[in-house]
C-alpha cells in the first residue's frame, strides 16, 4: 500500500513539474548572438522582420561549405567553424532582406531569365539542377533590385587618370628575361663523390651547348633530368622571385643570347640559357585605364551594395537564433581556405603585376625551383 502510494505522489511531482516547464515563456535573443529555446531545438536560426530562416537551408549550406573543405584536403578548425557559420548566417539575413525588398519595388525574375542563366551554368557545376536553380535565382532576383535601386556612375577619365597617378607601382612591368635551361639533377642525399660526377656531367652538357653548332633546345631534351626535358628546357618569361634564388641571380646576370652554368641549386646542376631580357618599365595610362575603369566601378558597386544592405538591415527587426553567432560586420567574410575575403578594390588592375608569360612558380616558403618552373 506505502509502495502503491509512493507511485502515486511520484506521479504528481513529475506531472507538476512537466505543466511548470510547458508554462514558462520562451526566450528570443535579437542579433545577440544568443540561442533561443526553438533553435537550439532544431528550429530557424534567424528571423527577419517575422520570416524565418529555416535550419534545413542552413544545415544543407554548411555541409556544402564543409564538403569544399573536404575536396581541398582542410580540416575545419573550431574558430573556422564559427566563422563559417556567421558567414552562411549573414548571406541566408541578406538574401531574406533583399527577397523581401524586391517584392516592396515590384522586382522578380522571369522563367526565362531563370532559365538562359540555368543553361550557362548546369555544365560547369557539381550541384543538382535544383540547388543551382535556387542559387542562380536569388543571385538574378539581387541583381535586378540593386540595378533598379542604385545608381550607376562611371568614373570619368580625369578620376582613371587619377587612380593611375596616385598607383604607379601597380602598373610597373618588372624586369623580366626568357629562358631555357638544362638540368643535371642530383638526388637528395648524394655523396660528395656522386655530386663530382654529377658536376663533370654538367660542365659536359655546358662545353656542347656553347658549340656553334649546337641546337640548344635539342641538348635540353637530350640531357635534361626536369619536366621542361620535353619543352627543351623552355621556361617562357619570368621576373625576379620566380625562381629559386641560385638560378634567378645567374640568369638574370646572364645578357640576352648567352648561356651560363653550371649553376648549383638544391636540384641539381643547370645550364642556362637566355633568350631575352626586358627591362622594368611603367606601362602607359592608355594600356591600362580600361582596367582601371573596371576596377573603380566594381568597388563603387560593392560599396554602394554593402551601404544598401546595411540600410535594410538597420530598417528591419533582425532575431538571430544560432547559438554563438554575431554579425557583426567588422568582421570580414572568409573565403573556404579561412583567409579574409578580398575586396575588388583592394586588388590590383588586371595585368598590374606583369606580363602575360609573367606566372607564378614559386613553391611554399620560397622561391619556385627552376626544374619545375613551368606548368
């Protein structure tokens, strides 16, 4: 009977306490950073002016997110993790406050608008049909708001010309040399003995090459131990810091037609040749201000852009409801390797750093070794 009665009262605790739970208010934190009791329990992780963003976009965004990083072979850190989600936090508010707006002005994208940007895209994504539908959409619907509400103004030429005055530095062709060469590899933890055979080999290789009847493309594919063996050594055009520092300094010494070496780097033995040697010079105004020009209107745009939604944002009730998330615009976006997200305007000009020929073979921590200098 005690036992039976024991139940009972046990009962009545429980029952009581689950009715005061139920009872209680739930709390909302505004643009805080705090959780409410409906997201930590799987529901929208923001809300703006009473819509919500639903947590099934949000969790199949981050798994896409989490799946680039995957690809690129990155482990995601913590602080990383958080920084992703504030990211996928402020595009999922933006792309609600910009829907939202369009709809006030009238502003939609067609089918066929719809359709001619799905056509470009389709073949050159991984994303199912449905995913880059919904992506394409929104980025259009962005588009036409910010084309009917922003006003555009190109720059006139008095404000290129300053630009081009004011970063004569970005629009400086370096100097810059085209070379071949040959390279006598020897291996990593060669005996001084194999390095003397590898040396005589070299200053073999150097004595043919420097005969007037020497091709010196035919020697290289010849002799050579590097991937350009094929090419004939060639490694097109490059300027100072290209290359690792023992090879650059003999090449760029060298004047355009002679050929120098045996060279030593941490590859090997190289001999080389040099085509043609072009000294650092400013390039015109005229050659650059239609870069310029492109350059100074996408960072008028990305500002006015980034003021306009700002604007809506100010204007508009913002919940977040995502535990641990701010959005607080100092913060700068990053991109899927965890750098700051660059804005166009900080970039330089096409073609401000070199010429075309003028590509990076540099490896981590130093300059690129010749023997892999081009692609």
């Amino acid at each position: 009977m005690k036992r039976n009665l024991h139940l009972v009262l046990l009962s009545v605790a429980v029952a009581l306490t689950l009715a005061t739970v139920t009872a209680c208010p739930k709390k909302t934190e505004e643009a805080t950073g705090g959780a409410s009791t409906s997201a930590a329990a799987g529901g929208p992780v923001a809300r703006i002016n009473g819509e919500e963003v639903a947590r099934a976009d949000f969790d199949k965004q981050m798994e896409r997110t989490r799946a680039r990083f995957q690809r690129a072979g990155r482990q995601v850190a913590p602080a990383l993790e958080t920084r992703l989600k504030e990211n996928l936090v402020r595009k999922l508010v933006e792309e609600t406050l910009i829907a939202q707006k369009a709809k006030s002005e009238g502003v939609a994208v067609t089918k066929e608008e719809l359709d001619a940007k799905v056509k470009e895209h389709k073949e050159r994504t991984s994303q199912t049909e449905a995913d880059v539908v919904a992506d394409l959409e929104k980025t259009l619907l962005r588009d036409k708001l910010f084309a009917k509400l922003l006003a555009s103004a190109d720059p006139t030429e008095a404000d290129l010309k300053k630009y081009y005055d004011d970063n004569l530095d970005k629009y400086k062709q370096k100097e810059q040399i085209k070379a071949s060469h040959v390279l006598i590899k020897v291996e990593k933890g060669a005996t001084d003995k194999d390095k003397k055979a590898k040396l005589i080999e070299a200053k073999k290789v150097l004595a043919e090459v420097k005969k007037s009847s020497a091709n010196f493309e035919e020697v290289a594919k010849k002799y050579s131990d590097g991937p350009t063996k094929d090419r004939g050594g060639d490694l097109g055009t490059f300027s100072r810091g290209r290359m690792v520092k023992p090879f650059e300094d003999a090449a760029f010494a060298a004047k355009a037609g002679e050929i120098v070496g045996p060279v030593e780097t941490q590859f090997g033995y190289h001999i080389i040749k040099v085509y043609e040697k072009t000294a650092e010079q400013q390039r015109a105004f005229d050659e650059v201000k239609e870069s310029i020009g492109t350059s100074l209107r996408a960072r008028a745009k990305s500002k006015a852009t980034r003021e306009l939604l700002d604007k809506l944002k100010g204007e508009a009730k913002v919940e977040i409801l995502e535990a641990g998330i701010s959005l607080d615009s100092k913060k700068a976006p990053v991109t899927v390797e965890g750098n700051p997200l660059e804005g166009t305007a900080d970039k330089p000009a096409n073609g401000a750093g070199g010429g075309a020929g003028d590509r990076p073979v540099e490896a981590a921590g130093g300059a690129k070794p010749a023997e892999g200098a081009a692609p």
